[in-house]
C-alpha cells in the first residue's frame, strides 16, 4: 500500500545488519512519543553534534566520518528519516540553473549509485532519465540554456522534438510541445533508504546515531558553541550542526545566541495510483512539465505526481512543533489545478484509480536557494537546511561541501550562492517569510528570464531619496534587502508595458539604459547608491593600520585622504571581499564593500582582527547616503556647490575629502566612481541627504544632468573590463588570475593573508585567467542576448564560462566578461594559463546552443578612454560593485 511506501522499508533488515548501530539506540518502533527508558546513554562529549536524521544529517556525518572525523554525534528528534525525507519523491535531477546547484546534483547522483554496493542497504536507485518539457519558446530557451551547462560538464544531455518525447514516453500528450530537454542519467531513488543507507554507512564508520532524543538548546560561550541541551542531558562539543529541515528557523532561535535561518515551510502535494492495467515500466523518464507546473514519475507500475501550486499553503508560521511529519489533510480542491494539469498531460490516467493524495511539508528559502555554511554570529554553529523541495537532489553534494567546509575550514566549490551569510537579519521576520515562500514556490515552475525581481518583502530598506525617485519614473529592483533602481522612465513612456517585458532578447529598456550611459559619457549622472555596505574602523594607537595591513592584499599605509582598492583574501589568495578604504585620519579607516557583504564580511573581520578595546569597528551603512556624480561636468556640479576647485590638479584620483555642499557639512567626497568615467562619490549623513540630492539636481540643470541607474553603471564598468565581487570574482578567484598584481603589496616585504598563495601564483603562473570577450557576429536587436554563464569555446573546445555580460554603447557591441582555462586535450588535466594562449585563441560564446564568434581582450579598448586618459589609466583598479 501507499503507506508502506512511506514507511521505512529497510528498517528492520538495517538495523539487523548493524549491530553496533543497535547497540546505540532505542529498539522501540512505536511511533508514540513517549519512548522506552533508552539502552545507551548519550555521550558527555563529542567534536560534533549533528541535529536531524534527514538526508541532510545524514549526508553530513557520513560525509564527515569518511573525512577522518569520528567523534560525532547525531542527534534525531522521532525516527530517522521520518520527517520530510520520508515524504519526499525521490527524484534525483541534474537539470539545474546554478552552476553549483549542478555539481551538487552531480556528486548525489553518482554517490546514489554506489551506495547500496557500499552498504548493503537497498536506495531503490533507477536510473530512469528525466523529460523536461517546453510549451513555448521561451521555456524552450530556458531548457536550451540548462542544457549547454550540462553538456559542457560532461553530463549526457540534448534538446529533443516532440516525436521523440512521445518515443520515450508514450503516454505523453505532446500535442502543445514546441520541444523538451532530455537528461538520460537522471534516477529515481527511495529517499529514506537513501538517508538510511548513509547513517548505516556512518555508524560502521563510528558515528553515534541516537532517536528519540531532541535538541532543545545550544549553548554558547565568547561567540562559540560549547554544547547542546537535549532531553536527555547535555553534551558538551565543538560544533554543532542545525539540519532539522523545517524545524531549523525554531532550533536557530532557540539558542543562547539566536542563530537566523530563514525558511519557511509550505504545503506540498502529490498523487500516488494504482498500478495501469499494463504497469508503467520501471525505467520509464520521469517527466517534468514546467508550464503545467507538475512533475510526474513511475511509482510501482502506477504514478506519483504532484507540483508547485500558484496559490501555496504556508504551515507552521506559529513554530507548531511535532515529532515527526504525519500525513497532513487532503485538500483535493487544492490539487484540482494540478490534476487537470496532469489529465491533459497524459489524458489515458482518466479512468485511473487514485490511491492517495499525499500532503507533507517542504522548507524554501527568501531566494529559492538552499542554505548552508557556518552562522555569521557563533563559531561552530554549521547550518544545512532550506531545500525547496530538491533534498533529494541536494543531499550528497551538500553534505560532501558542509563536510570539506567543517574540516578543512572551506569547501572545495565556490558556494557563495548557498552561503547563509547571504542573507541578514531583515530575512528571518516570520511575516517577511510566509508572504515570500508564497510567491517562491509558484516560482519553482515559472519561467525566470534573466533579471527579474520577487515581488513581495519589498521597500524595506530604502534610500531617504526612495520617495523623490520613485516619482522621477524610477524602476526598482532588491539586493540584501535593499531597493536599488535599475533605470528611469522617461514621462511618456508606457510604464506597464515596460515593467511586465521578460525576454531573453533584446529588452524593452535598451534605449532609455543607452540614454543614461550617452548621459554619463558626455554631460553629467546621478546614481543613488546607498546600498553600498559602509565600515568604520578606528583605534587609539596604531591598531587599526596594523590589523588592515595584515588582512588586506594592497599597502593601506598611505597619506590620510588617500583611497586604495584592495582585495581581503583568503589563506588560497581568493577573494573573500573586495573593497575601496578611504584613510580619514592616522588612526581611521573608511570601508566600501559590494552590498551583500555586509554579513560575510563584518564575521569575517569579527573572526579575525586582534580582541582589542582599543580597536573599534562600527557599521555604518545606515548612516551615509551614497551618491555617485558620473561624467565629465561632474567636476563643475561639484565646484560651484561647495566652492572650492575640484579639478585633478587639486583634487587627484582616488582621492577622499570631507567637504560642504550646499548648506550641509561632513560630506565625504571621493574621486572613483566604480565605472572608470570620471566623477565623485559623494557620501552624505542621511539627514542631509534630500539637501544635496536637491543641490546637486538643481545645480546640474544647466549641465543637463539626469538621474541614472545601476543597468547604466553595469554597462560602462563591462566595457571597460571592471570584474564585481559574487559574479566575477569570488573566493576562488586571485588578483593574479584577473590582472590586479598592481593592487597586491608583494614587493614590500610586508605580510598578509593569502600571501603564499600568490607567490606561489606569481612563479609557477595561473590556471585560469579572467578575459574580455566582444561579440561579433551576433545581432542586438534579433539574437539572443548574452547574460551570464554562457560556455566559452577556445579553438571548438570548452575552457570556462562568462561571469557577466552587458551591451556597451560605445562600442554598439555586446560584452562578456569571463575565465579562460587550458585543459588538457588527453588527461583533461588543467595548464597554465599563457598571455599567448589567450591571444592566439579562435573564440565562440555559446548562447543557448547557438555559437557566436567573440573576439578575446586581456585588457579594455584604448578607445574608450576619451576621458582624461591618465586619470583612467590609474582608476583601472575602479570595479563596479553589486
């Protein structure tokens, strides 16, 4: 029956063939809470503490025990397995957006494979394959951008016709197909024997798995987990590992110190049936059909559908807390929309008879994302949790990258896009988070066409200017909670058309974009760009210059009102942060990171400058508006404002002043601009800030100054090859590999971290370097546009992907910045990476299957540099930060 699916099919021969497992754990299978006295007691101490006996706790010990790691403790509130795990479909997809996403999926899929070989627990893997259909063009080009990332990394994958789908599949209606993706290695497996197989593979390897024993506190000393408080007692450790799926936001903030996990979790339904007259064949694809937002798979020679509704049903904003998941209430007027959906896609299941209809909770994330890494707020404290309903997917890869990250005190992948530390304190509000899990989960099968924008959880970070600009025609999109305004609409223009255009193509605000960058170039812009993270770190002696030198790559001993770009590194040289810090005086620096720093890098600097009164960091994000004056008469704005010369002569590059403007005092004025034009940043004490907006907007008529917004500035720092930290540069990214050996303080003699790192680099050379491509053959106006994360093609053969990409104006060409690697043509193995071999390339940017010719640069065209050649030249190291 369907409830013996659900149920734990292996229990019993499990634990039969694990007796040192039995040893140490209750015997009872009731499923009421109250347990038997336990036959083992709980250890008083151990390295680690995992809470949760999901995949993802699972994943994570066995992951850590095959490590090295052995004292470790896992810590499962009912039976394992039986919360979401249990209920889930056991889909394992490779067809991913994310490039790390992918490579998750990957590492789980082959890890499934082997793992009942390795443990003698039958997972139920099947490869089946998996159909992912496309009933329109766009959703055909979505698939078609999946499917080249998947085909470069070696992953068997082809776009197919609807004939062929119907060859596959031969209950499959494909009367409304325009096409679909076909991935052959896709499987099926049974999710919580898979979870079972993993902790039976992590008890032989001496991990202590205890049931019916639930965590109610962690306990923390100095910022540090110390213990866990159970019902059982405590145990005392050094981590502690939070991958109680839904349960994970209650557990966060349940600790001494608050730990912020934000998720929510979400009704889900699917169907099981009888076996067909003619049972289904157990290797039939699983289909995936988008645009009827259901996914369908052979279950037992009948089927298991469900899908992602548009009108979600959010559980437990209250906290309600249950031991383990039981089955919720049916809701077939719920479901109906995707029944329907289901009857049209494979119209013989109508005389079909249904079994049951499944309901369970499944956790999402603010961003549809999962969520891992260790908390920005205790040391020790790791979180895996947040799947979106791809646990199953996730879970191998996952735990395999907590694990790397917990031992080696990093992953082996560049992660950022999962970091917990993407997310601040304003994403764990209970509101925020049931109102955007309604919108993420429709989300989950809509089509997401390159910049678009979630609509709930909005206006809440703004700018003091956010009312004047919205009136000006301003169109908004959110960073880390903040709003930022894409472009202007200019009055006139047809506004709805505009904010409902999603294309893949050429976009409804090329022209106003373009009218904005012509602004910059020849008159004078303003961008509002407050969102900037903003630190203030100062000391009483030398302190503070000290601490810097040693975290920072670039020489910060420099005259007072100097500003220096510089990397903050990591112990490989990549990059953890990449900044502009002004000096204001002998003992105080002023930070500016990209806006999604402001939780990564406040740990990272908390982690790791010297435990000392004397030295303060203060952020002080909220407290500056952040203006940035672009073009060649932003010189004469700023002159008659504050009446004081402001030409290079008196007021050179990289150059920061406290000065007046208009009426208002303190402004902190500095010569960058983050896009190599000309220009100021203006950094104004919120109270002033309508006042200096208004000045600087009346001042700047007579030049004909205009309001300006982050598409523009993203188009001139492409095109004159400005790398941004979370898309072109990451942690595994060095200034070695993107040019920007000029920024690193090697010569003097002075040490910091990553600095073997880059020596090491500096003599032996790169294995990737970071690259300018400009497109040739490719038509703005009727081809597809290049967005990020398209496969470069060096000589017919894949070397790496871009990072961003944007239409320069200038050159009425489209830019794609990327990182060009030497693979071994036999072995596979990587090269080093040569100016020559850069430039004595053929190239080819491959846009959703279709190659375009591209002509590599290794730095900007000299032509662009219109502008005050020499004041260019030093700005180079200027980058743009999102």
């Amino acid at each position: 029956s369907a409830r013996m699916f659900l149920r734990l099919l292996s229990d019993v021969r499990w634990r039969a063939a694990n007796p040192k497992w039995r040893r140490t754990t209750s015997c009872r299978r009731s499923t009421s809470s109250t347990a038997e006295p336990h036959p083992v007691s709980l250890p008083a101490q151990a390295q680690v503490v995992i809470c949760g006996g999901g995949i993802m706790g699972t994943s994570v010990a066995y992951h850590l025990s095959k490590m090295g790691w052995k004292d470790i403790v896992l810590l499962e509130q009912g039976r394992l397995a039986a919360g979401t795990t249990r209920f889930c479909a056991g889909i394992v997809s490779m067809a991913r957006h994310v490039s790390i996403e992918l490579k998750m999926a990957d590492y789980s899929n082959k890890l499934y494979q082997q793992l009942e070989q390795e443990t003698g627990v039958n997972t139920g893997y099947m490869k089946t394959g998996s159909i992912s259909l496309a009933q329109t063009q766009d959703r055909l080009i979505s698939l078609k951008r999946i499917a080249s990332s998947l085909n470069v990394m070696g992953i068997p994958c082809e776009i197919i016709t609807p004939k062929q789908v119907a060859q596959l599949h031969p209950l499959i209606n494909i009367h409304d197909l325009v096409g679909a993706m076909y991935v052959p290695e896709d499987a099926l497996v049974s999710s919580a024997n898979v979870s079972l197989a993993l902790a039976t593979a992590a008890s032989q390897n001496g991990v202590q798995i205890h049931e019916r024993t639930s965590v109610s506190h962690v306990s923390v000393q100095k910022g540090r987990v110390t213990g866990v408080e159970t019902d059982r007692g405590q145990i005392q450790c050094q981590y502690f590992v939070n991958c109680a799926g839904q349960w994970a936001y209650e557990l966060g903030h349940s600790g001494e110190e608050p730990v912020n996990i934000p998720l929510h979790a979400c009704e889900h339904f699917y169907l099981l049936t009888h076996p067909l007259k003619e049972p289904l064949a157990s290797n039939l694809p699983t289909v995936v059909d988008p645009d009827g937002r259901i996914y369908i798979r052979n279950w037992q020679g009948g089927i298991l559908s469900g899908g992602f509704e548009k009108n979600p049903k959010p559980l437990f904003t209250e906290g309600r807390n249950q031991l383990e998941i039981q089955n919720l209430q049916e809701d077939w007027d719920h479901f109906e929309p995707l029944l329907s959906a289901l009857l049209r896609r494979m119209p013989d299941l109508e005389a079909l008879q249904i079994m049951q209809l499944v309901n369970c909770p499944e956790s999402f994330t603010p961003d549809m994302r999962c969520i891992m890494g260790e908390s920005p707020t205790v040391r020790g404290y790791f979180v895996l949790a947040g799947m979106n309903s791809a646990g199953i997917s996730y879970g191998g890869g996952a735990g395999k990258y907590l694990a790397e990250w917990m031992v080696n005190g990093y992953p082996s992948e560049n992660v950022w896009p999962l970091d917990l530390k993407r997310f601040g304190t304003l994403q764990s509000s209970r509101t925020f988070l049931r109102h955007r899990v309604m919108e993420v989960m429709p989300l989950m099968c809509d089509l997401k066409v390159p910049r678009w924008d979630f609509q709930t959880g909005r206006q809440l970070r703004t700018s003091p200017l956010y009312d004047r600009l919205d009136a000006q025609g301003a169109r908004w999109m959110e960073k880390h909670g903040f709003e930022r305004v894409k472009y202007f609409v200019p009055p006139g223009k047809d506004l709805l058309d505009l904010d409902q255009s999603k294309t893949f193509y050429k976009p409804d605000w090329f022209d106003i974009v373009g009218s904005e960058v012509k602004c910059c170039k020849e008159a004078v812009c303003v961008i509002d760009m407050s969102s900037f993270t903003k630190f203030e770190i100062s000391s009483t002696g030398d302190q503070a210059l000290e601490a810097l030198q040693y975290l920072f790559s670039n020489d910060l001993d420099v005259p007072v009102g100097h500003v220096v770009h510089t990397g903050m590194l990591n112990e490989k040289g990549g990059y953890e942060n990449d900044c502009s810090i002004a000096r204001l005086s002998k003992r105080s620096f002023f930070m500016i990171s990209p806006t999604d720093q402001q939780v990564h890098c406040w740990a990272w600097l908390k982690n790791r400058l010297p435990d000392d009164s004397n030295l303060t960091m203060e952020d002080v994000t909220w407290k500056y508006t952040a203006l940035n004056l672009i073009g060649p008469r932003a010189v004469d704005v700023l002159s008659e404002l504050s009446y004081a010369p402001m030409t290079p002569e008196h007021f050179p590059s990289l150059f920061c002043k406290e000065m007046s403007v208009g009426y208002a005092n303190g402004i902190r004025v500095m010569s960058i601009t983050h896009t190599g034009e000309p220009g100021f940043m203006l950094y104004i004490p919120i109270e002033y800030a309508l006042h200096v907006y208004n000045e600087v907007m009346n001042m700047g008529q007579k030049y004909g100054i205009r309001n300006a917004g982050y598409y523009a500035l993203r188009s001139l720092r492409i095109e004159k090859f400005f790398a941004f930290w979370g898309q072109d540069l990451d942690a595994f990214t060095t200034p070695m590999e993107c040019g920007r050996e000029f920024q690193v303080k090697l010569e003097k003699g002075m040490q910091f971290v990553g600095q073997e790192a880059l020596l090491e680099q500096k003599q032996n050379g790169v294995y990737k370097r970071f690259t300018m491509f400009i497109l040739e053959d490719h038509d703005t106006d009727t081809d597809l546009w290049p967005w990020w994360g398209e496969p470069i093609f060096r000589n017919g053969r894949y070397v790496g992907k871009t990072t961003s990409s944007a239409y320069s104006y200038s050159l009425e060409r489209h830019v794609c910045l990327g990182f060009v690697h030497h693979f071994d043509e036999k072995t596979g193995e990587e090269l080093v990476v040569t100016t020559d071999f850069i430039n004595q390339g053929e190239y080819e940017i491959d846009i959703a299957g279709q190659r375009f010719q591209a002509k590599a640069k290794l730095y900007p065209f000299s032509s662009l540099f219109t502008h005050r050649r020499r004041k260019d030249e030093v700005e180079l190291s200027g980058y743009q930060r999102e």
